[in-house]
C-alpha cells in the first residue's frame, strides 16, 4: 500500500495504490478517513482516489437550474470543463506513476457528484463503469435529457442508491428524487446495462462509509 497526495488545480486528490489495474475515483465533498480508504483498497484490490475541493455547486452541473430555495444562487454549468479537468490531467498524473496500467476506471460520487458522475458517464468511455450514493437526479431535467442520449458505455455496469427517506425530504424537488431514479433506471435496463438500484436506511445523509462498501462490491 502507497500513500500520496497530488494537487492539481484547486483539488486535492489522495490517493491509496494497491499495484492493482482497477482504479476507483471518488468525488467528495470533503475527505474521508485515510485509514477507512486504505482498508477499502486492500479489501477490494483496487487503487483508490479520494478527489475533493471543487466547486460544488458549479463544477459538477451540466447546465444551469435555479438554487434549491428561492433566494439560493442558481447552479452553474462547468460540468464539461470539470470532465475535461479530469480526463486530461487528473487521470494521467495520477496514473502517470502507477507500476501497470490501468484497465479499469470506476467513478463515484455521492448527492451532485453522484449525478455528475451519471452525466460523465454518457460523455466519455473513460470511466468503465459508475456508481451514484444519493444522486441528485431531482436536477431540472436531467432523467428527461440523459434518456434521449445514446448508450457508449455498454459493457460497463452501473450502481444507484437512495435512502429510504430521501423522497420524504421538504424540499419538493427533492422529493421528485425517487421517481427520476426509477426513470434512469429503466432506461438503463432496457438498454442491457449492468444496472444496481437499492436502497439504504436512513435519508440523504446517513453514513457513506457503507454506501460505499455496497457500490464497490458490485462495481468491483
């Protein structure tokens, strides 16, 4: 086990190496615990990468929508610009030192990184496969315009998630979040992709340390 940290841009990216040619790369809001990461590595057999530092709000929406409450900023649009950042530096420095190459790449993201993850996934093939922990698939219009794109990923699989409480929450966009999953779901099989939706307990934030072991189960 190898432990670095790169920074790149704004972003702080830790990384926990296990000479593995899987990769996971997690977008978080803030750190995890570094020895739960690297327990996650050895467990699974797989290099991880805990990405976190961008701009949430911002860097991770495909098109601009209103805030959640009315006298929030609205969401911005530098989705496309975030994917580049990641395909065309973070990625290559980060596997640029590795001792065999990676053959494997994983993307997971919890609540606006989950969706992100959901929207990048339809952009590039880079990512093999995706996993979502609460994914804000409420976003306005997001289910509407992600089942009129083309499948590229097609032997790649995909993990969704929601707590069980979510949809009860009393933002009533939030509330749309189950619904829109079913949406991307059915999509998703029906094109013959490797889907896994399942709920936890709890609401949008209950720990995601588990989340996370349940998503690399599958994906891995």
């Amino acid at each position: 086990m190898i432990k670095r940290t790169l920074h790149i841009n704004n972003l702080v990216c830790d990384c926990f190496d296990v000479d593995s040619r899987q990769m996971v790369y997690m977008l978080i809001p803030m750190g995890l615990d570094a020895d739960e990461m690297a327990k996650r590595a050895e467990q699974h057999q797989t290099n991880i990468v805990v990405i976190s530092g961008m701009d949430w709000n911002n860097d991770l929406t495909p098109w601009s929508a209103p805030g959640v409450k009315p006298h929030d900023a609205a969401f911005g649009c530098n989705a496309k610009q975030f994917l580049s950042l990641l395909v065309d530096k973070i990625v290559s420095a980060i596997e640029g030192d590795l001792s065999m190459p990676i053959t494997n790449r994983i993307l997971l993201g919890t609540s606006l990184s989950g969706l992100f993850a959901m929207w990048a996934w339809s952009q590039s093939t880079i990512f093999n496969s995706i996993g979502s922990l609460s994914g804000s698939f409420w976003y306005d219009g997001f289910s509407e315009w992600f089942v009129k794109q083309p499948i590229i990923n097609t032997t790649g699989k995909v993990y969704l998630s929601l707590g069980e409480k979510e949809a009860k929450s009393k933002a009533p966009r939030f509330g749309e979040v189950n619904d829109q999953t079913t949406v991307l779901v059915d999509y998703l099989s029906n094109n013959n992709i490797d889907v896994l939706f399942e709920y936890n307990p709890g609401n949008h934030f209950a720990p995601i340390l588990p989340r996370i072991d349940k998503a690399l189960s599958y994906l891995l």
